[in-house]
C-alpha cells in the first residue's frame, strides 16, 4: 500500500527531492543514500529493460513488474510513472490498481496521445484536456486509499504554448489531482509563472540536457515547487560510467583510472551481510567441527 508519510510531507508543506531510479541495483543505492521518496523512471525502465526508446513502446506489464519489484525492496516511498494510464479509461482504472497495489505511494499520469514520447524531446502530442480530466476522475475513483497520489502532467507547453498549459494544469488541478505536473518549461520566468498560477503541490522535472533550466532543490522550493524529480541522473550517470570503464578496458585490456565503486562495499549494498549472517548461523556442524 502507499506509504502515507508522502501525502503529510506535501500537506505540511514540505519539499522532496527524488533521484530517478531504473533497476534494483540504482533503487537499493537511491534508498540507502536516505532521499524521502525515489522516482521510477519510463525512459530508464525502457532504456535498461528494453534497450529502447521511451517512445510508448515499454508496456503497462513492463512497467509493472519492475516497479513491483522495486517497491518491495526499498523502504523510500515510490514515485512511479505511468505514461498515459496505457490507454483509455478502463486502462487507467487497470493501471492505477495495479500500481497502487505493487506499493507505489505516488502515480503520474500524463495527457499526452498514445504512444507518447519522452516529455523533453520533439514530437509530442496530446489528447484534448476533457479526456484528461476524465482520467484523472477515473484514477481517483479507482484508488483503494487517498494517501495514493495522482500526479497530473500536461505535455502541452511545447507544442501548443505555456498559457494552454496552465489552463490545462488548472483544469486537472480542479478535477483533483493531488499533485500538478507542468512538462518542459523553458526559463526560469516560466517556473515561475506555473508557481503563481497553480494552488496545488507542483512538481519540477530536472532533466540534465532537456528543455527546462535544472535548479538546485533549495530554489525550486522558494519558487513553490513540492517535488523536484530528476529522473536521468541514474542511468545518465551509470552510462557515463561504463561508457570510460568500456573503452579503457578495450583500449588498454585492463581498467585503472576509472573510479569503481569497491566491492566489499557494493556486495553489502546489494544484501550479503545477510547472506554471511545467514551461512553463519545455519553453517553444517560436521564443517564447523572439521574446522
């Protein structure tokens, strides 16, 4: 179920800071680092699951079973993103139970035409604003508990401008969605301006390289923003990272200058004290005495 400490963090007016996560090995490092909830990624699930584009074509089964399993092995609570709902609103109903059930404490759902495309490249369309407020009514009605959040994302700013995106995000903000997601605005003038306009929590996309300016945590809460996600910085970094560790290891056929994160240390994180109190308190007797 949802962790309820969530929804009083943004009903007290609080701040949350969530790095974006793809896979168990960045969920496990994400929640030890101590953050207040962890954002899975569409794009990082698609890229790491499918080695594709986040272009519609990762499914709602896809999605499902990789936040299931990293809700149930993490204690943060979970953001997870939900594309359109995968489809119309029976899908939506489909997909919030499903979410909610798996343990995700926040669903973002965005109006964007079906198959929808990463919110900070070209090509995005999206569906008219009265069927997105039927989706949202559709998800709250299908909630099993309201300290499950409906996060309500609005893809319009760059295809149809920021004066429709507010009327947008206005709209879903008065249909009840819990949180309100303004996609890729372009300055910080525009942050500003989503700020002022909408009574809601509102959430901050920080995508380093994408069309909005990325803003340290403490700015974006003095401009008014609840949540600031920043859902590239796992796989961005992680990339990156084998990207040099690669290429030395075929230019020099061993790797010495890139940083690794040390073993000892990462089997831990991954759960091994476990294994080794385990193996010591189960150890075979006739090994024990041997030794």
């Amino acid at each position: 179920m949802a962790d309820p400490a969530l929804k009083r963090r943004f009903e007290q007016g609080g701040f949350v800071l969530a790095p974006g996560v793809y896979d168990m090995i960045s969920a496990l490092l994400a929640d030890q680092t101590g953050f207040d909830a962890i954002y899975v990624t569409g794009y990082g699930i698609s890229a790491s699951h499918l080695g594709l584009p986040d272009a519609g074509l990762a499914s709602y089964t896809d999605m499902l079973s990789r936040v299931a399993q990293i809700t149930q092995g993490v204690s943060s609570p979970v953001i997870a993103d939900a594309d359109t709902g995968y489809g119309g609103l029976l899908n939506v109903r489909h997909t919030v139970r499903g979410y909610e059930r798996a343990g995700v404490s926040a669903i973002q759902i965005e109006d964007q035409q079906f198959p929808k495309k990463c919110g900070h490249t070209d090509g995005r369309r999206v569906i008219p604003a009265e069927e997105m407020v039927q989706k949202l009514l559709v998800a709250q009605e299908a909630r099993a508990s309201e300290d499950f959040l409906i996060i309500a994302r609005t893809d319009s700013r760059t295809s149809l401008g920021l004066d429709e995106a507010l009327r947008r995000a206005e709209a879903y903000a008065a249909a009840g969605a819990d949180l309100i997601f303004v996609e890729s605005p372009e300055s910080v003038d525009e942050l500003k301006r989503i700020a002022a306009a909408i009574d809601k929590p509102l959430v901050a996309n920080m995508v380093t390289g994408g069309r909005t300016p990325v803003l340290p945590a403490e700015e974006l809460r003095d401009l008014g923003f609840a949540l600031a996600i920043h859902p590239g910085l796992g796989f961005l970094s992680a990339g990156e990272a084998l990207r040099r560790g690669y290429a030395e290891l075929k230019a020099s056929g061993t790797v010495t200058r890139q940083p690794l994160h040390e073993f000892d240390a990462f089997c831990r994180a991954m759960g091994f004290e476990d294994v080794w109190d385990f193996d010591r308190r189960w150890a075979d007797p006739t090994e024990a005495a041997a030794e």
